[in-house]
C-alpha cells in the first residue's frame, strides 16, 4: 500500500517556497541562451582605514578599527623564519615557535595559560613558517588586556620548559615516521628537493639526527637573536579606540630591548634548467603520482599578471586546458593540474602533475607535456582570455571577505616591501592582459624541453618503461635513523 513520504522541516519549506514562488509567477520557463542572461554589477569593495605607525621600540603598527562585535584580533610576523636552521639542526625554528607558546613564561606554565585562555574564550599561538614566524591572538574587548599581557610575557621571556621541549621532539619524530605515508605528499616533498636542491632551506627537512642534536639552549639563543620589538610588525583589529590601544601596546612592549636587524637575505636559489626522469618505487601502491615542472619566479615579476591568467588556461580549473584534454578527452588521470606559483621572496615551483593509473603513467606524462608544449607554441584563444579573466576578475572580491583577511595581507605587502595596493595593480593589469602576453610570458617562463620529471608509483606496472623518456635517477626515500634509536 503507497504510503506518502513524511517530510523533515527543511524539505517542506522548501516545497512551501517553490510553490510559493511558482504562485506569484517568478519562475518560468528559462527562454534563451544562459550567454544571454543579464549579471549584476558586485558593489562596490570597501577598504578599512589601516593606521601605521612606529612605537619608539621600533615595533611597526597596523591598527583598524571595527566595531561591529565586541571582538579584538592581533595578528604579527616576526622576520625569522626555518630558513634559518643551522643544517645540522633543522627544526630548530619550527621547536622554538611551538615551547615559545606551551613551554609557558615565567610567571605561568603553558597549561596555566591554557587554562586562563580557555575561560575568556580567547586564543594566542605562535607557528613558524619558511620566512617568517606568525603570531596570532583574539578575545571579547573586556579581555583583551590580559590576553595581550599574556601574548607579551611569551614573545619577551619565555621559559622554554625542557618538559615542553621533549613532548615538541618526540611529536616531530613522530611526524618524520610517518612522512612517508601519504604517496602525494612524497612526491611534492621529494619534487621540492629536485629543484631547489636537497640541502637548500626552501625544500629541507628535519631528521631523526638533527632533531636529537637540538638543547634547550639552542632555543634561547634562537629567540634572543630573532624576536625583539624591532623585528616584529604587529596588526591589531577590532572594537578599540585607536588612541587606548596604542597606549596599551606601548605599556606592555616599552621596555623589551631590541635585537639587531642585519639579519642575512634570504638565499639565493642557483638553478641550471635540465630534463631528468627521477623514479620512487612504491610496491605497495597501484596508482602513480606524477609531477613534472621546474623553478618558477616571484610575485614581483613584471609578468606576473600574465602569468596569473596563463596558469588558470593551462591547469587550473574545470575548464583549463589539461583537465579538460587528459583528463575528460583522453581520461588519462583521476586528478590533474598545472600550477605557476611565484614566493613573495624567493622563486616558486611551476609544476604539472596528475594521479593516475599505474598502467598509463608515460601516455600521462606525455600528454601533459605537450600541454606545456603547446601553451608555449601559440596564442590562446579568444574564449580561453576571457573565461580565465572572468574566473580572476569574479575570485577577486574574495580577498575582501573580512577585515582580518585584509588586515593580514597587508602586512604581509609590508613585511616583504610589496606595495599596500598590490593586489588592485594585479586586478587592473589581468584586466587588460592580451593573448601575445601571456604568449610572451609562457615563452619566457616555461621550459618544456627541460622539465623534471617524479613518478611514484610501481615501475613493473607501467604502460611503457620511464627509460623510454631518459635515463632514470631512482630516489631512495629511506627515513635515515638516528645513532640514538
């Protein structure tokens, strides 16, 4: 016997909104072309007011007020950065950003001030990157001073308790065991090391060796060379009064001495364009992940708009040239793409790459290689311009979300002298960017004739011998271990 279907609450307002909207006669039949239908016009950004000034400590400052909620943020970068790793001690930095914060100062531990962070419903952590150390803290208005009280005791003194060390080491060796694990994170790892060099700061990694090398006095003088007022640009935003806060910062800061600022440019990256097929056999696996590229350039790049919109034609996206040519039309990957990423202070890594069958690897590789090829050899078309412009141009308000996304890309401008409206040049610049451009800027930047090649996978399983593209380095990922273990 037919029974009639109980809806849920959502599914019948939603019947009782359709059938209200087809009531009153709002929705018909669509009669034309979708080209046809009218877009409105997105409203207009509205930036916030960012006051910067310098505190007499050198201490650079981003204020902005906001007050809609009774909320403050504070974000910071302190130029420092895993880059600066001696190499017989790397994950010197990335141990020091994490004790900074649980090892507690020295007026309360780390879990003390957990414990008093967890009941204002407020946060304050310190990570490291490649570059630069990032702070951040929030909490309701009323709480504020304390939190900041807080994030200054553990940027000035912290205590760097041998207890925090130990449980910092033994978690990164944990996550040297495992790095092995997940086959694309290999390859985009081990394809870091093949361009930029294995002993080079952008593509190095920690060791069982190096982490057991590291003493807490390691981390004193880590922190004594790198974090001093001088050295820090700090953002704060939210329900403030400019004038009280200013106030605020300069009492809990005033007396923390500086540190000295000739601090070494980042390196250099020496690169000599050559093709290499490189190969890491996975027995245990029946799919190969591919990358293939080489160095790319930085953001200050004068044809870095262009290459923008040459990234989206060639592999970003469902309507970029390898989706839509090896994945859906020769069905060669489960996955592909081609990313042209430029580094605000050093060169990036143009790389192609896919997930596919063992027993089509070479037809991938291949095929993406002459996508490369071809971006290179002639203009792109007059549908392809404008669809990756009106991909840009639509993803562009995004950026503008919220305050603290602006906040924090401005100081980022600042911190690595990039200009505050570098973000509306690029829009403007895409915006008239022509096919020769990005013609001339493919031509430029990208070399398919000397592309490396890293395939992890299963070598007997493949559709033809990686021999056949050139002679094949096998890389040996092997976790060396420590004379400790």
């Amino acid at each position: 016997m037919y029974r009639p279907r109980k809806l849920d609450l959502c599914s019948a307002l939603v019947c009782c909104f359709t059938a209200a909207v087809l009531q009153c006669g709002c929705a018909r039949p669509h009669q034309g072309p979708y080209q046809h239908l009218a877009s409105q016009r997105l409203g207009q950004i509205r930036m916030p007011h960012v006051e910067r000034l310098t505190l007499k400590n050198g201490m650079r400052l981003l204020l902005v007020e906001d007050h809609e909620l009774p909320l403050i943020n504070l974000a910071a970068m302190v130029r420092t950065g895993s880059i600066y790793d001696p190499p017989e001690k790397i994950g010197l930095a990335e141990i020091t950003a994490q004790v900074m914060r649980t090892g507690g100062t020295s007026r309360m531990t780390g879990d003390q001030i957990d414990g008093l962070l967890e009941q204002k419903a407020a946060s304050v952590e310190v990570g490291m990157g490649l570059t630069a150390a990032h702070i951040s803290a929030s909490s309701l208005r009323e709480d504020f001073n304390d939190v900041l009280s807080i994030l200054a005791d553990i940027l000035r003194e912290p205590a760097f308790s041998q207890e925090k060390i130990d449980l910092a080491k033994m978690q990164l060796r944990s996550a040297i065991a495992r790095r092995n694990d997940d086959p694309g994170d290999v390859a985009a790892r081990e394809f870091a090391k093949l361009v930029y060099g294995p002993d080079s700061p952008y593509a190095r990694h920690p060791e069982y060796a190096t982490i057991d090398r590291i003493e807490r006095e390691d981390l004193v003088v880590f922190h004594k060379r790198f974090f001093g007022p001088n050295n820090i640009i700090l953002a704060i935003w939210g329900d403030f009064q400019r004038d009280q806060m200013v106030r605020m910062v300069e009492e809990v800061f005033s007396d923390w001495a500086g540190v000295d600022v000739n601090i070494p440019r980042p390196p250099s990256v020496e690169y000599r364009y050559r093709p290499t097929v490189n190969l890491i056999k996975r027995e245990d696996i029946n799919q190969s992940n591919i990358i293939m590229g080489h160095l790319a350039s930085r953001m200050d790049d004068p044809n870095y708009h262009a290459l923008n919109i040459m990234e989206r034609i060639l592999g970003v996206g469902f309507t970029s040239r390898l989706f839509r040519n090896v994945r859906s039309r020769q069905g060669l990957a489960y996955s592909v793409y081609g990313r042209y990423e430029c580094q605000f202070d050093h060169p990036g890594l143009f790389a192609v790459g896919c997930q596919t069958k063992s027993d089509m690897t070479v037809r991938a590789i291949r095929a993406m290689q002459q996508e490369v090829e071809r971006i290179t050899g002639s203009l792109v078309t007059d549908e392809e311009l404008a669809v990756a412009k009106e991909a840009f141009l639509n993803a562009y308000v995004f950026n503008f979300e919220s305050t603290g996304q602006i906040v924090r890309r401005l100081m980022a401008y600042d911190y690595y002298g990039y200009p505050a409206d570098f973000l509306e040049r690029l829009r403007q610049d895409v915006a008239k960017v022509t096919k020769q451009q990005i013609l001339d800027a493919a031509r430029t930047h990208l070399r398919p004739d000397a592309v490396q090649v890293l395939v992890v996978g299963r070598p007997q399983d493949f559709d033809q011998d990686l021999g056949t593209l050139g002679p094949v380095n096998q890389i040996d990922i092997t976790i060396p271990q420590s004379q400790t273990q």
